[in-house]
C-alpha cells in the first residue's frame, strides 16, 4: 500500500505526502468501483482512467467484445529501428531451418564493442518475449546463453530473429 505514517518522533506539523500508481484490476467494473470508493475513505485518490499502456505496452479493451488486447508494436519498431532493421527482409520464423549448428560456444574472443551490441539486441529481444511474443521465446534463449562472449554467428542470428518480428510487428495477444 502506498500510505505512510509519519514515525512518532516526527513533528505534528510535518505533511507526509506519497504519489503512488496503482493498476487495478478485477472481476467485474463493480468490483473495481467499489475498491476505489474504499481506497478513498482512506486516501486521497485522483483515478487516471482506463490503462491503456504498461511499461512500453499497449493495452486496448473492447468491452461488447469482453477482450483485451495487448501489443508491443511501437517497442518492437523502436528496436528495428535502433538495430538498423527496418528495411530488413522478414522472415517467417525465429530462427533459419539449421540454426543449431551455428548455436555453439565461441572459442576465440569478442571485442567488448561486440559484446555489448549483443547484449542489447538480446536484452531487447527478451523484453518483447517476455511482453507479447512467446512465440521467440526459444530463439531468445538460445541466443541469451551467449552473451558473455558471442560469435559473430550469435549476432547474425539476433538480426534473423529481428527480421521475423518485423514481419510480425502488427500482431497482439488476445
């Protein structure tokens, strides 16, 4: 909970103050309305709305429809963009037919430049797995093993990985 009280050495005259932001969600808008009539007895409350974006994804609800949509369209086009994707060919799966025998420690070593390029694409990479496209979960993973030290390989697989979303950019989870 957000509320704080002030400890009993703080003086009567000191304003304890905390800005919180609260997502609440439950099983039916009654539910929902009666907790933040409850919240309010206690708190000062000012309610934003209906959430429409969380942490970089978007969150769309069609309410005759009783659904929700959630999509991380802006993030991954940010992502092509920054890795220099955007005029990519997409690919039509996570990783190319054969891709394992590419999936291999590294013996010599990588440049901390190339260390550090590739744990940004695959950080960004495990973001979107993580927020709507399970769908490269086993790619990303693959990959996540070879972030102390990745083959020029490893980094080329990154971008294969990045082609496919680009092909999937439009897609949301229902």
């Amino acid at each position: 909970m957000c509320a704080t009280n002030p400890s009993p050495q703080a003086h009567s005259s000191s304003a304890c103050h905390c800005h919180c932001h609260i997502t609440i969600m439950g099983t039916s808008q009654e539910a929902v309305k009666q907790l933040k009539v409850n919240l309010a007895k206690h708190y000062k409350i000012t309610d934003l709305g209906e959430i429409n974006s969380y942490l970089g994804i978007c969150i769309m609800h069609n309410c005759s429809k009783k659904h929700t949509e959630i999509d991380q369209t802006r993030y991954i086009k940010d992502i092509l963009d920054c890795f220099g994707m955007t005029d990519a060919n997409p690919h039509n799966t996570p990783l190319p037919a054969g891709a394992e025998i590419h999936l291999v420690k590294y013996n010599g070593q990588a440049s901390q430049s190339d260390i550090k390029a590739y744990q940004s694409v695959v950080g960004s990479l495990l973001y979107v797995q993580i927020g709507t496209q399970p769908d490269i979960s086993f790619a990303v993973s693959c990959l996540a093993q070879y972030m102390a030290n990745p083959f020029p390989e490893h980094l080329r697989l990154t971008k294969y990985v990045l082609s496919y979303l680009l092909g999937t950019v439009d897609m949301c989870l229902l």
